[in-house]
C-alpha cells in the first residue's frame, strides 16, 4: 500500500512540476446526438428515442418502431465474436459490428423488448433452423422477426400475432401480404419465404422467460464492461466515417458485408432506403484516431501519467529511470494502429497494454496493429533515461456508421453531453460534421442511389467551451445527405 501511494504521489508531483497545476483536460463520456436521430448510448435511451420519433401510443406500435431501428442498424453477416474476457452486447452490437445472425440479433431485439418493460422468451426453431424471440405484453405472446424481416397482424388487424397463433392458424401467414397484415416495406426482402415462417413455428419450442442477463450464441444478454461513451484526452482527434476500409474488419469469421447482396433490404423501402443507399450494400465502416500531444501544452502533458519525469523545454524529461503512459480507450474496436517515438540520443524503448495497463508487451516504433486488433484500451508506455521528444498514434477503429447522428434536410438540433456535464475548464471540444446535401426525384420504387445527386462536400465546424451545447446544422436537399464524417477533438484552450 505504502508503495502505491508513492507511486501515484511521484506521478502527481511530476505532472504538477510540468503543467504548472493544469488540471487534466480529457473529455470523459462524450457523446454527440440530434433531435431526429436515435441517442445509441444506451438501452434507455434507444427505448426512449425509437418510440419519442415514431410516435408510438400502443405496445403494438412500439414493438414496430423498435423493429425498424434495429432494421435500420443491423444487417446479416455472422456472429460477432471476441477473445475472452472480452464479450459482445446488445449496445456493443449495435455501436460497434451493426452486424449478426438471428440468434444475436434478437438477442438486442430481447434487450430492447425488456428496456421497453415487457417479458421475453427465445423459440427455437428445427425446421429450418432459426432463433426467435416473443415479447409478452397486454396479456399475450407477440413475435417479431428482425433477421427474416417479418411481422403479422391477426386477421382481425387487432394485435401482432404470436407464434402459437400462427401455429394454430398458418393463414395469418399465407395470406398476410395479400391482406396487408405484414410490414409492407421490409416484408422477407432477403428472400425467405411465408411457407417456411409456417413450418418454423410449427417446429418451434418457447423457452422459458428469460432473464435480462441470458443471451445466445457470442451475444450477451447485456454488455459487460463496455460503454459506447467516448472519452478523449488532450491532444486527440477521432473521425468515424461512413466508409469501409479494405482489410479493416476486425472479426476473423466474417467479410462484415451484407450476407444478401444488390441492397436487397433497403432498395424497395421508402424508410431505411433514402438513409442507406449512399453507401452501396451494407457494410461495416471505419474511423481515425490521431493522437500527437504537443509537450508544449500543459493540458496536452497533464494527461499523461509520468513517473519520475518532468517536461522542460517541449520534451518529456527523466529524472533517472522515467516512464510515460498515454491510455488511448475507446467505444470501438482498433482495427490497425502505428505508433512513433523519438528519444533523446535514440535512448528509449517502448511497450503496448490493452488491459488498461494490467500487462505489457514490447512494441517497437512502427505497425502495432497485431498487438492491439479488435481491442478498445490501448495504452502505450514509453521508458527513457533521458528524453521523451515526440510520441504519435496513428490508428484505424471499427464501427456501425447506421448507428451513428446523421443529418436529415431542414434544421438538424445537435446536443452535446458528458458524463461528468462539464468540460475541463482548458479544453475545449471541436466537433466536425462533414457531409454532401443529396437531391432525388419525389417519386421512386428503388432506392439504390442510381437518380441522386450530389452538392459538394460541406463541413460544420463547431468549438465547444461549455456543455450541455446545442446548435442547429440546416441541410439542404431533398432526400437525406451523404454523410461523409462526424469528427470529434479536444483541444488546448
């Protein structure tokens, strides 16, 4: 214990001699959010958000709304998986992969239902083969299917039919497109079909009730140890684009595309299709980190943990043996990271965590991304006897672009927020949205991006000194934008 307290004591002192009593400027818990778009920091939140701009009175029409986002925000491809101790959760899934199979889909689907206040039980099928959820409100069972795509109204356009109705009554299936009881523009469009859906709950077994912690597969009921909060120290800059770079999935079993090709699941639909058609098929997207701190600014240098060195003159001084650690945690998965160092007389040596320093590995200047692929700590010591002059990160993150603040034509209210409600009082956020404004004809089947037209690309640069801070972006267009890039970065002030 004596030991620890020294520890930290010697790293206060340092940070203290170096700063001149600069508090540390890290942004914890950010999150960037629109009036028009879902907040997908949460359960709460997304519950909240799905219902607040649907317009959903009933129990039947929040099950629909909650239905289409997670239509919205998730595609086919294959289970999301990560080496222990890491795990996927419903928020995971949806932040960071926006990816799945049935069983982790409605796995969210169950989580959402729960937020929502209802009881939900799996169903396995055997015939084919499938994973389903029902949720239990106003005294009966009630199936959705957001991998086949499918809901159906009762003949007598009452409620959503469950599963045990459908049993006792195949033509609430077989005749639900011709009666307009099914989710008219997302009905089954990867290509499965009603016979099957019949056969399926047919061979259906319920389980019993689940509890908010059971999951499915690689799919955790609830997430554990993850937040999609981002927090940004000084110095450091990310960028989550819309698009996907070559090589830059970060899960070894699946190429993180739509497993349905041609934008089956969106082409003919007038809700998701004018959001997502910009992109070409569904896919997972990629964003950067760049993270060089200026050893000039004492905000940049009061959020860095040193041990027995001191900054003077720009560079990172040691006084004997001295170390410098720079944690860089994020909501999302590094794909690829370079790191740089530069020491005084070449005398220094850096080493890689990515369990928020629990372990070490030696890292040479160069590509890291071995070492740090499909984790979300990344943590860089760097030891000297003599000088610390320059440290960079260079680095490639994964996430789910549907689930991120997109901009609509008109007036788009922004809100930004942290955890902790303040900012630090030297720093400052600066958060970029860049975009191009889309213009398509008012009438159109099919929403494959081929009759849209581009403006050029438009960036909104906001400086934030104070939080909570709202601001109005007014998009042009006719159609949704082509969303390029939100960017997030602290800065000295």
């Amino acid at each position: 214990m004596a030991r620890d307290l020294m520890h930290h004591l010697r790293i206060w002192l340092a940070c203290a001699a170096c700063s001149a009593g600069a508090a540390h400027a890290a942004v914890d818990g950010c999150k960037v959010t629109t009036d028009r778009t879902v907040d997908s920091s949460s359960l709460t939140s997304i519950v909240a958000d799905v219902i607040r701009l649907s317009g959903a009175k009933t129990n039947d029409e929040k099950g629909i709304a909650l239905y289409r986002y997670l239509h919205q925000v998730l595609f086919h491809s294959a289970y999301a998986c990560e080496k222990r101790p890491q795990t996927v959760g419903p928020l995971k899934l949806i932040n960071v992969y926006g990816w799945g199979l049935c069983g982790g889909e409605h796995t969210v689907m169950k989580a959402l239902f729960e937020t929502a206040g209802w009881q939900v039980r799996y169903r396995g099928w055997s015939d084919p083969a499938h994973t389903t959820v029902e949720a239990l409100y106003d005294g009966r069972w009630h199936y959705f299917d957001v991998f086949l795509k499918a809901y159906f109204w009762t003949k007598d356009h009452r409620t959503i039919a469950g599963q045990d109705d459908i049993k006792a009554d195949p033509l609430i299936v077989l005749d639900g497109l011709k009666d307009g009881r099914v989710p008219a523009e997302s009905f089954l469009c990867c290509g499965d079909d009603a016979a099957s859906i019949v056969s399926g709950c047919a061979s259906s077994h319920p389980e019993p009730i689940s509890r908010p912690s059971d999951g499915w597969a690689s799919v955790t009921g609830r997430d554990e140890g993850y937040s999609p909060l981002l927090t940004l120290i000084s110095g450091a800059s990310l960028a989550l684009t819309w698009e996907a770079l070559p090589g830059m999935m970060v899960g070894d079993s699946a190429k993180g595309l739509h497993s349905c090709p041609n934008l089956k699941d969106i082409r003919s639909n007038p809700i998701l299709g004018p959001i997502q058609e910009h992109y070409g098929n569904r896919s997972y997207a990629n964003g950067r980190l760049r993270y060089a701190p200026d050893f000039t600014h004492a905000s940049d240098v009061a959020d860095i943990m040193l041990t027995d060195a001191s900054c003077a003159g720009g560079r990172l001084v040691a006084h004997g043996s001295g170390s410098a650690v720079f944690a860089l945690d994020l909501p999302y998965a590094y794909a690829s990271a370079t790191l740089s160092a530069a020491f005084a007389g070449g005398d220094g040596s850096t080493e890689v965590s990515v369990d928020h320093g629990a372990t070490w590995k030696p890292a040479s200047s160069g590509d890291i991304s071995a070492l740090v692929r499909q984790h979300y700590s990344l943590w860089v010591k760097a030891r000297f006897t003599t000088a610390l002059t320059a440290l960079a990160v260079d680095a490639v993150v994964e996430h789910n672009r549907a689930a991120l603040p997109f901009l609509y034509p008109g007036a788009n209210q922004v809100t930004v927020r942290a955890s902790t409600g303040s900012l630090p009082a030297n720093a400052a956020l600066v958060v970029t949205y860049a975009y191009q404004e889309a213009t398509a004809p008012a009438q159109r089947s099919q929403f494959n991006g081929s009759l849209v037209e581009y403006g050029e690309i438009k960036r909104v640069t906001t400086t934030i000194t104070s939080l909570p801070w709202t601001y109005t972006i007014a998009v042009g267009g006719t159609t949704p934008p082509r969303m390029i890039a939100i960017e997030q970065a602290v800065q000295t002030r």
